[in-house]
C-alpha cells in the first residue's frame, strides 16, 4: 500500500524546493502541527527515521511519518500548487478528520 501520494508535477516542485533551500539527504518528516478550527494541521521537517517510523522513498525523496499518523489518516497526498488551485504545494491526510469548521462553535464563517 502506498502511504504517501504525489505526482510527477507535485514531486519535480518539492524537490526543487528542497533545492532551493539547499535541504541534504531528502529525509522529510510529515508532522501532525496540531489541531485546528477546520481539522489537523501538518507540517514537514528534515529528519532521521526511527523504529515507530514507516519510511516511503519516491525518487530520491524519503518520506517519513510516525505509524501512528499513516494508520489514523490512511497516509498522505502531496499536490502541486497547480493540482492546489495555484496556492502552493500542500499535504493533505487520504482520510478527511470528522468535524471541520463546525467542530469548534461555528466561529470559523
């Protein structure tokens, strides 16, 4: 099963952003930022895999995520900006979290 899903378009404009930000190794973490308004929030960071780990490379790219997280949200895709409607690349869960804008009082309109 493939836990983390990108594109040829999405991959070529990551990778050119790790480039540019002269980032080693291609070890990328997805992250679990926290919880929002409108669901979980993820980010990316530059790390190491560990046994709690699943590792996925794509390329030359290592995607690393806690099992924990691949298990609660079914992996990840990564979109282009332009698969995004031309706001940048994005990480989105394969599973959508129940609640949204609602969950928290309706103050998100």
């Amino acid at each position: 099963m493939k836990n983390i899903t990108i594109s040829d378009e999405a991959y070529n404009e990551f990778k050119e952003f790790l480039d540019e930000n002269k980032v080693e190794g291609y070890n990328i973490r997805i992250n679990l930022a926290g919880y929002a308004c409108s669901g979980p929030a993820f980010n990316i960071s530059v790390s190491q895999s560990t046994d709690s780990d699943i590792t996925e490379t794509i390329n030359d790219i290592n995607f690393i995520a806690e099992k924990t997280l691949i298990d609660e949200f079914g992996g990840f895709i990564i979109l282009s900006s332009e698969e995004n409607e031309g706001r940048g690349l994005s990480l989105r869960p394969v599973i959508a979290p129940e609640g949204g804008c609602g969950s928290c009082g309706g103050g998100c309109h």
